[in-house]
C-alpha cells in the first residue's frame, strides 16, 4: 500500500514547485525545517491521496512520518485526522491521539501542525483533562509549543476559551516568531466570537506581547484602534 501512495506522489511530483517550498518552508542551512525534501506536491491534491489511502494502518503511517519528505508526513497526519473524525471507537480514537502524541517530534513544521493539531488533541482533549496540552506549551520543542496552542482551535470553535487565554500567557515571553503568529491568529479567533474577552486579555498583556503577537490578534480591529495598540495609547 504504502509503494502505491508513494508511486502516486511521484506522478504529482512538481521539481518547480518544489523549490519554491523549500524556501517558504525554511529548509535552508540553520533554518527551521533544514534537510526537508519536498516534492512540489498541492495540498488538495496531497489531500485527496490521504484520503484515498486512509484505510492504511497507523504502522504503515508511522512509515511514512519517519519520512524526509514533507508531503508524505503531511499525508501522514492527514490520515491520522480522517481515521480519528470517521470513527465511532473511543478505543481508536484514544489509539489515534496516543499515537499523535508518541510522534510529535515528526510533527515538525507549521503545516503539519496546522492540519492536524486542532483535529486529533483539540477533539480529544475536548472533554477532558487538558494538562497535556500545558505540559506542550513548555516544551523546548518548537512544534510542541505550537501543538499547544493550535490545538485549542477547537475549543474556540466551541467558544471555550479559557485553555486558549491561558495558555498564550504561557507563551506570551516565546522567542519564536512562529508562536507569536500562533498565539496572534487564536487571539484573534477568540475576538472574532467575543470581542469582550480578546480586549480583556488585550488589556492586561498587550504591552507586553511581540509585536507580530498583536499585529495578528488585533488585526480585525480598526485601523485607528490598531493604531493605538500599535503605540501604546490604549
């Protein structure tokens, strides 16, 4: 099965595309995805493949996230989620969230993050204790800590927001611009659904937020309010 799905990347495979990846991916030398390969392969068309494969097993899936290819880690996760959203077995939707958790560390980049965290953690986490997704929060690992916070897309989705607000405090001090961005975009999903609570939170940490951090929270803001952020005026 596996030998399939890769003969049918290679027929989707774009070496144009695929330079232009490599450099919006950051896998140059002393970047964050350095060594990735890429294959020039769109996500719909890298979507449809998962999906046409996702009856394969989550040993065959570990094959192909221990992968170097970037798609076929994304393909990866992106059966993991068709599994977990098709199932009706809480025992396979456990299996499916241990599992994502056991391979964070192939789970190394903002895409594959994106697609997958809010979709297998959130889901399940949403009813249930959520020190895991703190416990990720202060991890050393880039990915980790973005896990974190896009896992509670879900959460926001069911305007709960607690989880979100408490943890973009634990990553307001973040180095990385890739959090920033993270905590910036849920921020501003909260504030999209209660403008009250966004402007709270806003309230007590804008000063001390980066600076992409609040571009991206207040971003539906207007402009003059922005602006005022922006400055410190508020």
């Amino acid at each position: 099965m596996i030998k399939e799905l890769r003969k049918e990347l290679k027929k989707f495979a774009d070496p144009k595309k695929a330079k232009f990846l490599e450099r919006y991916f950051k896998n140059g030398k002393g970047e964050y995805a350095e060594g990735d390969i890429f294959l020039g392969i769109s996500v719909p068309v890298a979507r449809r493949i998962a999906i046409k494969n996702s009856n394969i097993s989550l040993k065959e899936v570990s094959y192909l996230l221990k992968s170097k290819i970037h798609e076929e880690r994304f393909i990866a996760l992106e059966i993991l989620v068709h599994k977990f959203d098709k199932s009706d077995s809480d025992i396979e939707k456990e299996n499916i969230y241990e599992f994502y958790l056991s391979n964070t560390a192939k789970i190394n980049n903002w895409d594959l993050v994106d697609t997958s965290a809010e979709y297998i953690l959130g889901d399940y986490l949403s009813n249930k204790d959520k020190s895991v997704l703190y416990n990720l929060a202060k991890s050393s690992n880039l990915w980790e800590r973005r896990i974190a916070i896009i896992s509670t897309f879900h959460f926001i989705k069911n305007n709960n927001f607690k989880d979100t607000l408490k943890i973009s405090e634990l990553l307001l001090k973040d180095k990385h611009d890739l959090i920033h961005k993270a905590v910036g975009w849920m921020l501003r999903e909260v504030g999209k659904r209660d403008k009250n609570v966004l402007e709270d939170f806003l309230s007590k940490y804008y000063n001390q937020m980066p600076r992409t951090m609040l571009r991206y929270a207040i971003e539906k803001f207007p402009e003059n309010i922005r602006k005022q952020y922006l400055k410190g005026e508020i």
